[in-house]
C-alpha cells in the first residue's frame, strides 16, 4: 500500500485592493507523509492555513508550487487520471448544513459518487450499496435515511452522511476538515469514533484537521502545529501535547480550557509558563523553527 | 420499492444491534438517533415514510389570496385563448355591420371594418400568449447560459459574458426592437418573439449570475467537484435546482415583458404582419379614431386582458418571492402581531404612569421611595 505524500507545498493568494496587488502566502512549505492506516492531525488557529492545505490535497486548491505524490508518482491535476485520485482522496467539510446539497435527498449524494467511479453497476446494486454505506455509519434504518432530505436530519445525522459520500468510492486517503466543529459536543465524540472505526475498518490514512488540541491527541498519530502558513512544530501527538518545544503550542494548548487553571488569570497562567522557563520571544512572531 | 432491497433491509434490521456494540465497547452516550423506536419493527418504519405526493405538496408554495387571484387571472385567459376561438366567428370576416356596440349577437360589438371583437380578441389571446412564451423561453435561456457560466467559470469567460450582458443591459430595448423589425421586410409571429426575446434576457443573466456565484462557493459544490462530477453535470444538477424558484419567477416576468413588448411594437405599427394579437387590435383601434368614435368596446377589451394578465402574472411572481424568502410572507403578520401587542400593552399600562420610554413608573413604589428619601 502508498502513501499520500506532500512535498514542499506552497500556496499564494493574490489580494487586491484597489489597483494595489499584494501576496498572500497561506501555505508555506508544507512537508508529510501520510500512511495509511495513520492519522495526522494539523492544528491551528484560524488563518493558519490548515484549511487551504485540505483543500490542495481534495484538488478543490492549485497548489502555487510543490507536490502532491500519491504512491510516489505526481497526482494529476485533470483528465481521467484527477478522476482516479479522487478515487483514492475523498474529504469530509466543516460544515454538515452546507456540504448536503438542499434540493437532494441522501440516496443520491452516495449514488452519485458510486456511480462516477464505477463501484456499482445497475440500480438495484447501487440502491444496495447505498444501504450499505448508510449502515456503515449508523443512519439505520438505511431506507427510511436513503429517502430524507438534508434539512430532515440533524448535524450529526448529516456528518454521517457527508462520511458515508467520502466512503462511497472506496478512498484510501480522507481528509476531514475540522468534522465535528460545528456539531454539538454531546455528538463530537461519536463522530469521531465513528471515523476511528471506519479508519480501522478501512486502513485508512486520515488526515485530520482541526483547532482543538485534546481530540487531534486522543485521535491522531501526529501532530502537526501550523501558524501563519507555516509548520512550526510536529511530532508524535503525546509529545507534541505533553512537551511542547514551541511557544505557539503552549499559547494553543493554554487556550484550552483547563480545569486546573479554574478561577486564574490569563496572565496569572502566562507567567505560569514563562516560569516553567519556556520560550521568552513573541509567540506569534513568524519564526519558521520547524522541529525536525 | 423493490422486493430484494425490502429484503435485503429485514435482513439487516434483524441484525441491527451489532453496528451499535461498536459504541458500548468505546464506553460513549448513545448518540441522537431517532429511528431507534423504529429499528425493531420494519412495518413501523415503512409508516414512517412520507409518500410522494405529499412530499411534492408539501414543497410547492403556500396557498395565499395572491397565489389564487394571480392563477385564476393567468389560467382564465389562457383558456380564453386555447378554447375561445372555437366558439367565436372567423376574426377576417367583414360582412358585419361596422362599429356597432356590444350585443347579443356581437357580445364586444364590431370594429370599424366589421370584424367581430371578441373573435379578434379570442384569436389576439392566442398570438398574444404565443409571443410571450416563446420570447421567455428564449430570454430565459440565453439568461441561463450566460448568467450561471459567468458565475460558475469565473475569470475571463465571466468577464466576457458579464461585457456582453452588460451591452445588453444598456441597449434600450424597444429603439433597438424598432430599428430590427422596421428592418426585416416580412415580420411574422415567430421573427418578432424572437426580437422579444433576445433583447430581454440580459437583466435576469445579472441576477443569475450572482446567485451562481454564490452557489459555487457552497460546500456542496465544492464536494460535487471531489466526488468527481464534470462541471457540466455539476451546473444542471447541483446548481440548477436551487435556482429553480428563481428561474421560474424571470420566465414568468419574461413572459410579461414580451406580451407588453410585443403590444408596444404592434402599436407602433411594427407589430407582426397577418397575425391577430391583442397589439395589432389596439394599433387597429388607434387607426380607425375608435376614442375619438367613443367605439370604447374596441379598445378596452384587448387593452383590458393585457392589464389582467400581467398583473395576473405578476401575482404568481410575488408569491414565488415569498416562497423562495418567507420574510415577506411573514413580514406583515409580524408588523401586525406586533401592532396589537403594542395596543394590548397600552390597555394594560393605560391606568398607570408611562414615561416617554414606555416604561411603567408605579405610583406607589414612587410614593415609597419618596418617603425613603425623605426619611
């Protein structure tokens, strides 16, 4: 089995205001390999251009410069080898209310998709499958899910389906972009480990982006810190989440919510790390000190 | 549905449980599933699904007095023209006394030259409604493909057509309609639909445009396009669809817009040759000094069913507005509701103290604190 590998990926958006014209560098360098059966997960905040490097690898992104490699050779960017790539990179969205189109129903957002890259032959094969899918993700009972519309479901339910779509052509690789954000809490974990068990099922290579520190290490295997376009941190996620090396990922990691911390100051907290001896520069100065 | 997969579905709901096991093993709350009531009993669920006929029903726009007037209005007069000639005499046939008021054997009276007026208003109906459909089918589809390929493509084919729409937009219609059809020496029916329609498009292609735009930027195109589709496919089954309230309403004003466009031209004069419509009946009447002859059963009746008719039109146009943005629809019931509440509120406060705010000052308590204070 490949891999999905990124090679000095590098994206520049062009802005412009006016007459003036100014660069944007959203992804600046971007370097992993992907197994599967692994998960890596990219943190950071918003702007950090996590996202746009999600949206290169689904081809949704021209890369500027730099390479997507799927099993060592360069993915194509049209033509019927994209089709193929898509065969094998399939991504999930943020937002489960915009990723279902409104005026369909959920049978025909895994057929089509089962349809395109020749899994099924025939109707009642694919009206099979897509039963299938939807049980796989447990939207049972599958025909009464297979007939609803998206604004019949709840965000759980339509996270599921949108799972189920990215499943349907038999992908290797899945790129979940930040899944669960936009779901209640109480479904988070069960999506989440939904996807886990479809990872193990699969041997999928999943990556997982996301700004939240505690499920990237309760889900992934690595951990990849992303400020400013930049990779400033990376490292088996333990690591990463209990022996921070750069002052971005502590600020993330302090940003969260911690228990122990209840009834202190963020500045209180700050003096806490700086006393803990670790980083005296400005955080969010872009610094480029990729680890490793 | 079909008998295997009904099978194939008791197969699985009998084995149900085993997916779920998955989630006891991570030790996790069961998740919001509203089917598991459902799960153990097929017949149940095969309740549960809603039939088709309801479904489309429940989709299609909310009876409402515009909706029933505007119907009504549109559907009357298009009967008027499907069936009326076949109950009227031969529009061409002059041997009627000229220009006698309605009665029981003319029941519109005659023009001047001794046709009958409503056979000419039947068959007028008809030539009418046949301009003004095929002048909104054709704008409606020049709109579409301009407006919705600008939007999606983007770049210089947007920046194309947008330059062409926009040369369009700012051409005045009717001159140009003039200059065309004072051009063309035989103008029939079909050539001046045609003129109609290629002149109308380019205000609902700006609309549609936009609204491309902002579809293509949605989530679910951006995964119509990872699953693979061809852009094509992705326009007409992705995109289309949820522009279909909106392309419904343009035909309709389309529509409108080549029956007036057609009756402002065969006005002129320049209406199309050997065909009755409702147009060259008025140019007819203007012609023959029918206002002057105080003939009004001439000119009323077609002048008459062009007002009816758009305004007809126009009705089912504003309650698709309201389908596609129920604010409108709700906008008045709130202005309401929030008029009587404001009446009831004055009932109430009206026996005691209001200041300008509306905030109740209560004789007592101020009496109270008054002692306090004084205290």
């Amino acid at each position: 089995m490949g891999s999905l590998e990124v090679r000095n990926l590098t994206k520049d958006f062009t802005i412009r205001s006016g007459l003036k014209r100014s660069k944007l560098r959203a992804a600046n360098d971007i370097n992993f390999v992907l197994e599967p059966g692994k998960t890596i997960a990219i943190v950071g905040e918003s702007g950090s251009g996590k996202s746009t490097v999600a949206r290169m690898i689904a081809k949704l992104e021209q890369p500027t410069s730099g390479d997507i490699l799927l099993d060592g050779t360069s993915s194509a960017t049209r033509g019927r080898a994209l089709v193929d790539y898509r065969h094998q990179v399939q991504m999930v969205f943020q937002d489960p209310f915009a990723s279902l189109n409104p005026f369909h129903t959920v049978e025909h957002h895994l057929e089509r998709p089962l349809k395109l890259h020749g899994v099924t032959r025939g109707a009642r094969e694919t009206k099979e499958q897509t039963y299938e899918l939807l049980e796989r993700v447990n939207l049972t009972p599958a025909n009464v899910f297979a007939a609803k519309k998206p604004h019949e479901m709840s965000g759980g339910q339509r996270q599921r389906v949108a799972i189920a779509r990215a499943l349907a052509p038999g992908a290797r690789f899945l790129i979940a972009d930040e899944p669960v954000s936009m779901l209640d809490v109480s479904i988070r974990l069960s999506v989440l480990n939904l996807l886990a068990r479809l990872q193990r099922e699969d041997n999928l290579g999943v990556l997982y982006i996301t700004h939240d520190l505690a499920t990237a290490r309760h889900f992934s295997d690595e951990i990849i810190v992303m400020l400013r376009g930049n990779i400033v941190e990376r490292g088996p996620s333990d690591e990463v989440i209990l022996n921070p090396r750069h002052e971005y990922t502590e600020l993330l990691l302090a940003a969260a919510p911690n228990p122990s911390n209840h009834g202190k100051l963020r500045s209180e907290v700050r003096a806490d790390l700086a006393s803990t001896g670790r980083g005296s520069q400005d955080p969010l100065a872009p610094s480029g000190t990729s680890v490793r | 549905m079909d008998e295997s997969v009904r099978e194939h579905e008791l197969a699985k709901s009998t084995e149900s449980a085993s997916p779920r096991d998955d989630f006891a093993v991570d030790g996790l709350p069961l998740e919001e599933q509203p089917a598991t009531v459902a799960f153990a009993n097929t017949a149940a669920v095969a309740a549960r699904e809603i039939p088709v006929k309801r479904r489309i029903l429940a989709n299609l726009p909310r009876r409402s007095p515009k909706l029933i007037v505007g119907l009504v209005l549109t559907f009357g007069i298009v009967l008027f023209g499907i069936i009326g000639p076949f109950f009227v005499q031969d529009p061409k046939f002059s041997g009627n006394p000229s220009l006698q008021p309605p009665s029981p054997e003319h029941l519109l009276g005659t023009t001047q030259l001794g046709y009958d007026v409503l056979a000419q208003l039947a068959y007028g109906a008809r030539g009418s409604l046949m301009v003004g459909l095929i002048a909104g089918i054709i704008a409606v589809v020049l709109s579409l493909a301009f407006g919705i390929v600008a939007g999606y493509f983007g770049g210089w084919t947007d920046e194309f057509l947008s330059l062409v729409t926009n040369i369009m937009l700012v051409i005045p219609g009717l001159p140009l309609i003039i200059v065309i059809a004072s051009y063309v020496p035989s103008r029939t029916l079909l050539l001046v639909a045609l003129v109609l329609g290629l002149t109308g498009w380019a205000g609902s292609a700006v609309v549609l445009r936009s609204q491309a735009k902002s579809l293509r930027n949605r989530d679910y195109v951006a995964a119509a396009r990872v699953a693979g589709e061809k852009p094509v496919r992705i326009i007409l089954v992705e995109i289309l669809p949820n522009l279909l309230p909106l392309l419904a309403a343009q035909f309709l004003f389309a529509v409108i817009l080549g029956i007036l466009g057609e009756a402002g031209l065969s006005y002129l004069g320049l209406g199309p040759v050997g065909s009755i419509t409702w147009g060259t009946m008025l140019n007819e009447a203007q012609l023959g000094t029918a206002l002057s002859s105080g003939a009004w059963w001439w000119f009323i009746p077609p002048g008459a069913l062009i007002a009816l008719l758009g305004c007809g039109l126009s009705l089912i146009n504003f309650s698709i507005d309201e389908y596609i943005n129920p604010k409108l629809r709700l906008a008045p019931a709130a202005q309401r509701s929030v008029r009587t509440a404001r009446k009831a509120g004055l009932e109430v406060t009206s026996n005691r103290n209001v200041n300008d705010d509306g905030v109740i000052i209560d004789a007592e308590n101020e009496n109270e604190n008054a002692k306090r204070v004084g205290e």
